[in-house]
C-alpha cells in the first residue's frame, strides 16, 4: 500500500511539474542578441552578444536558444555555406541572466541580419520540449575590402590629373572673379550689359573657375563572374577613398539594386568621411548580378545628361562590351571620359581613355 501511495504521489508531482513548466516555462524569458558594431570591413571577425534574462523565481534546468545568420543577397562566402545556425545549451536558475558570445570569422561583404531566432525549454526531467520564437533585429554591414593602394597607382594618376584638368578649364558661374573687354570668342550671356552701358564698350564678366569638379562612378554588376563583380566593387570604394582624400568629390550610380532598398544604387557626389561611409555602404549591400528590370546599356542609355553636370562619369565594369561602349558615348555627347575595366579586347577611341589597372591576380590589365 505504502509503495501504491509513493507511486501516485510521484506521478501526480510529475504531472504537476510538467503542467506548471507547459504554462510558465517562457514566461519572463528574454533573448537578446546584438553585433558589437554596426560596420565591419570584409574578413574581419565580428563577435555576436548573446544575453538570455529568467525574470520569473521558476529555473529552467535545461535551456538553450539557436538563431540563424543570413546574409540578404545569394553569393556564399568562402568560409562556409549560410545560412549559419549558431546553438546553446545551458541551465538557466530563477532570477538570473547568462550573457556568451559566439565570434564569426572572416564575414564577406553584404548586410548580416539574425533571423529564426528561437528558445525551447524542457521541464525537470526532460519529457517535455516547447520551442518558442524570440523577436531578434541584429543587424551588421560588412563593407567591401580595400585593394592596395599600389595596384592603383597608375589610373588613380590618369583619373587624379583629369579631374585638375577639368577643374582648370570650367568657370563657376557664382564666382565673379573681374570684368574684362570683349573678345571675339566670348558668348552673349557672358556680357555684363551694365558695365558695357557705362563705359561704352563691350564688357564681360570673368567667373573663378570651379572647385566642385565630381567624379562619378557608373558600377556595371550585371557582366562577369561573381568574384570578378566583387572585385569591381572593391575597386569602385578603394579608387572613391583615394579621391575624397585629395579633396575630390565622389558619387556612385548603379543599375543595380540594393538588398534592403530594393532600388537601384545611387549616392549623390559629396566630400568628406560620411561620404565614404555612405557609398561603403551602398556597395555592401549590392546584389552582383541583379540587374532589375532594366539592362546596363539600357540604363545607360536613360540617364539624364543634366544629372552629370560638373561631373567627370567614371565607368567600371568587368567587360567591355561594345554596346557598352556605345552607350557610354552616347553618354558621354563630346565630353572625356573613362572606362575602367578588368579585362577585355576594346577598340581605341577618341572619346573614351581606358585605364591601365592590374586586377588582384595580376594576370588581367586593361
């Protein structure tokens, strides 16, 4: 009778153990996660926090939580195939909070976000097992890799001396530097009619010349193999901070569309470190290969000429196609401009000056 009587109240305490962590288990259970920063530069190691709070007196004996880490653009990195499940298991007492870490090694470029992110408890003798989603919105951008500053010696010189060029030959028009006497050469709306009324003859007016000369880079993702586009990506950042370290501004458009956007690339031209931060972030979240609705030619073919103003347009692609070429003329009208690409056979033209550029594995020049 006695053995009867020990056996109930065992099964009604194991029932009632089981009932209790059914019903309270998840209550007052919070799961944080969070990068340490927010950037990250390409094959840097970037650690995960991971903080787990029981805000409740009942302990959870056996507990654990797993997330997945995605990146939002198909391209896996070398490291591995992603998604990434990362798992923990641990005892969690009342009252208490648990922080870990878990270190990713060597990220690729693109936008790292958590996802799936769950807990699952059991009760004190593991017979029960409830899984449950925990809101998560750890977010990180890993920026594109730099290339040595030495493999683009050569076309950063080209690119540096016409932007001087450039910036010698163009007059702004809101900078009056004098009045001088009409030449034949001169246009009508240069003509300063209030001088030439006073003094009887022709006068003109002499602009200072311009200290806002742009280049801007056009980034063509929709030809080549994935690793020759993130190479061309890596060049389009490493040539824009070679620039804007000598005072040049830079802007970046592109068919392409963003990950998080879903619109196609474009950075207004600007100066200083957040405009380097803003097309290195731009560039990390670009899809290789994801073109839209419209192909690179096309696009080309549609950008407005007024957008160039004041802008020395820069084209980077893996080939050189010559619809692409074409298109970049037509661009172009009578202005100079340059194309900037890995390899590839090009017929000489006048109109446009291709840059001499070893890629990283030394075998490819333009």
């Amino acid at each position: 009778m006695l053995i009867l009587w020990i056996f109930l109240g065992s099964a009604i305490l194991f029932f009632a153990q089981r009932a209790i962590y059914a019903h309270a288990w998840a209550k007052g259970v919070r799961l944080f996660l969070r990068f340490d920063r927010s950037h990250a530069a390409a094959g840097e190691d970037v650690p995960v926090y991971e903080q787990v709070e029981n805000r409740k007196w009942l302990p959870l004996p056996v507990f654990g939580y797993r997330y997945s880490l995605c990146r939002n653009f198909e391209l896996l990195p070398k490291n591995g195939a992603f998604p990434e499940r990362v798992l923990h298991r641990l005892a969690l007492p009342a009252q208490k909070r648990v922080r870990a870490q878990t270190r990713l090694h060597g990220l690729a470029r693109g936008i790292y976000t958590v996802t799936q992110a769950e807990i699952f408890g059991t009760d004190l003798f593991g017979t029960l097992k409830e899984t449950r989603p925990a809101a998560c919105t750890a977010m990180l951008t890993v920026r594109p890799a730099r290339l040595p500053a030495a493999q683009l010696a050569a076309p950063f010189r080209q690119l540096f001396g016409a932007v001087l060029t450039r910036r010698s030959s163009l007059e702004d028009p809101f900078a009056l530097r004098g009045i001088r006497p009409y030449e034949s050469y001169d246009s009508m709306r240069s003509i300063n009619w209030k001088a030439s009324a006073k003094t009887g003859d022709w006068k003109v007016n002499q602009h200072a010349y311009t200290t806002d000369e742009s280049v801007l880079f056009l980034l063509d993702l929709e030809h080549g193999t994935p690793d020759e586009q993130e190479e061309l990506i890596s060049l389009a950042s490493s040539m824009s901070a070679m620039l804007l370290g000598r005072g040049v501004t830079v802007g970046l458009r592109s068919n392409a569309r963003g990950c998080l956007t879903a619109l196609p690339l474009a950075v207004r031209p600007g100066g200083g470190a957040g405009q380097q931060a803003a097309i290195d972030d731009a560039l990390a979240q670009a899809k290789p290969g994801a073109a839209g609705s419209k192909g690179f030619d096309l696009w080309l073919c549609e950008l407005n000429r007024s957008d160039l103003d004041r802008c020395l347009p820069v084209l980077l692609s893996v080939l050189a196609e010559q619809t692409t070429l074409r298109a970049y003329e037509t661009l172009l009208c009578r202005d100079q401009g340059f194309f900037l690409t890995t390899h590839g056979r090009i017929r000489p033209s006048r109109q446009v000056a291709f840059l001499p550029w070893t890629g990283r594995e030394g075998g490819k020049s333009a």
